[in-house]
C-alpha cells in the first residue's frame, strides 16, 4: 500500500481513493483501516504525503460504519449499480450484494452512523439511463430531506468491457455520448451543490466536452488493477478510455482555462456535512475553493510540472486571482503563494 501511496504521490496527486471488495477472507475490515493508515504513512522523494484518502467500499454494518468515522478518511462512496430492482437482482442473484435494499439504504446508514460526506452513482448501461438519473436526483432529495446532506459527490461511470464479465462488451442499455452529456447537463442543474465525478472510462475528448456541462472532479492516470501503479503490467478490473498520465491530464486542463485542484482543505478543517452543505448550496464554497485551488495548483507547478506547463499554469494563477469574491482573501491568498514559491507547503484556508 505503501509503495502504491508514493508512486501516487511521484505523479503529484495529494487525494486517492481507495477501494475494498466483498471478501471477508481477503481482506478484513479492520485490514483495510490498517491499509488507509499505511496509505498515509507514504512519502516521495519530495516529501509529499497523501493528503486526504475517499473510500468506495461495500455496503458496512453499524459498528464498522463508527470505525470508519473516526479513521481519516474523506467521502465514504457506494454506487448503487442500477436502481431499478428487477434489473439489479438479475445482475447480483447471490452473494453479499445480492441485497438491493441493503446497497439503497447504505447511504442512511452511515450519515446514521457518524460519517459526514457521501457519495452515490450508478453505473449506466444497465437500465434506462433517464430512469436512473431520476433515482439519483430522488436519491439525492431524500438524503438532503432526512439528514440536511445531501451527497458530496455524485459518480456517473459507464459499463466498460470487464475481464470475465460477457455482458459488459454489450450492455443492455448502452449509453452514447449525447445520452452522456444530457446525464452530466440534468444533474447539474438538479444537484447544483455536488461533485459530478467522470473516470478515466471515458475518452480525453468527451471529458473534455463535459467539463463545460457540470462535470467537477476526475480522475487522472488510473490504474484498475491491484498493484498497478507501482507494478505496471499487473492487470486490469476494466477497461479505460482515458490511458493518458496524470501529468499530461493536468497540462491539458491549464491549457482550456481549468484550474486543476488539490485541495483538501475542507476535510481537514472540519468543514464537513452539514457545515459543508451550507456553504455549497449557495454557492459561499467558493471563498475557499478558489484559493485552495490556486495554492496548490502551484505547489504542483513548483514540484511537479514541466516547464512550458508551468509557465502557463502561473499566468492561470495570475488570471485567476483576481476572481477570489474577497479582497481580504484575496491579498492573503497572493501572500501564501509566495510562501509556496518560497519552498512552503500545505498551506490552506
């Protein structure tokens, strides 16, 4: 885990995100926390660690719901697959995950059981795509009616072609990429408050397209094979679109305008849930983001990027800060990046 960490790390990522299967015998609960800690433990050459850790992980019963809580983790993610139940108990007729309304109200259970930020999608292909947006705005209102929070972040990755898994060549309600842009467009003006999350699934050229119709957060240089970024060649769970580094994903996102982010700020700070939730919905969030943004976006610059890359993510800095909402903050803002230029990191608000 350790080694999986740094070689994160080396690439100039700050955030991951980790996952568990369902096998007991495997892996243990306990096993995995015990993992997110060695995760953390992690140092590159630089002596970057990783800052914050998102789990995606099953379905988990109260009392490990409690010892997640209190582990450091960001947003605990479920993805309920397909919400339409006679579509979902065919595609899981056994097992631990054969149980549709313990995968539905997983989401309850822990906001009931200590944690704060959540994460909820679906997997398209397997049903009607405009009946599972709907579930996932539905989703999303019942959990902003109960608890006062609704999900952090919403996921929306399509069915791939999977190593033993025959159906995923051709799944029974494929999605095309106009259909993909209308899912990314709805949700967005439905769910104005949350993360829209886009894999590395997908080609460069469609996300970038989705960048401009909601999409907020993605993934860059993903590997889907246990040991992968460590171990090239290790193997793959499903296939990717997107196979560029993660390097090269940052330089592309400075050259269309985007402001590619690090931040974790509001995890360590504890302006998380409800907190959190308050500041989004009205859009205050940007106080914090857009500085967070811009400070470590040049931590980046400074110790990972290339030089023409560099020159062009300063002058979108530059640009930029002009458009932090507060004077105050902005000044302090333009303070800490020169810290930052200075050899100080980990500077935040």
């Amino acid at each position: 885990m350790r080694d999986e960490a740094r070689a994160l790390l080396e690439e100039g990522h700050k955030r991951a995100l980790m996952l568990m299967g369902e096998s007991e015998r495997e892996c243990s609960f306990d096993r995995f926390l015990e993992s997110i800690e060695a995760a953390y433990s992690a140092r590159d050459e630089k002596g970057s660690s990783v800052r914050r850790i998102n789990v995606e992980i099953p379905p988990q019963p109260p009392e490990n719901l409690r010892k997640l809580s209190r582990a450091r983790i960001g947003t605990y993610t479920v993805f309920q697959e397909t919400y339409h139940r006679k579509t979902y108990e065919m595609m899981h007729p056994s097992g631990p995950k054969s149980s549709y309304l313990d995968r539905l109200y997983a989401m309850d259970e822990a906001l009931s059981n200590g944690l704060n930020d959540v994460g909820i999608g679906a997997l398209f292909g397997l049903y009607d795509y405009r009946f599972e947006v709907l579930s996932l705005i539905e989703h999303s209102r019942h959990l902003d009616s109960k608890f006062g929070v609704g999900p952090h972040t919403i996921s929306v990755p399509r069915v791939e072609p999977a190593e033993g898994a025959p159906l995923a060549s051709a799944p029974p309600s494929g999605v095309s990429d106009g259909e993909m842009k209308k899912i990314v467009a709805v949700l967005r003006c439905a769910v104005p408050y949350t993360g829209i999350i886009l894999s590395t699934r997908e080609t460069a050229s469609l996300r970038d397209e989705l960048f401009s119709l909601g999409v907020s957060q993605i993934s860059a240089g993903s590997k889907t094979g246990p040991g992968g970024y460590s171990r090239p060649g290790s193997g793959t769970q499903f296939s990717l679109n997107d196979t560029r580094r993660t390097g090269e994903v940052i330089d592309s996102l400075i050259m269309q305008g985007y402001i590619p982010s690090f931040c974790t700020g509001c995890y360590r700070l504890g302006r998380v849930g409800e907190d959190f939730m308050e500041l989004a919905k009205p859009g205050l969030i940007k106080l914090h983001c857009l500085p967070n943004a811009l400070l470590t976006l040049k931590e980046y610059l400074q110790d990972y990027a290339g030089p023409e890359a560099r020159e062009k993510g300063e002058a979108l800095i530059e640009k930029e800060l002009g458009s932090v909402p507060d004077p105050a903050r902005r000044e302090k803002t333009r303070e800490n990046l020169k810290k930052i230029e200075d050899g100080e990191r980990d500077i935040y608000f």
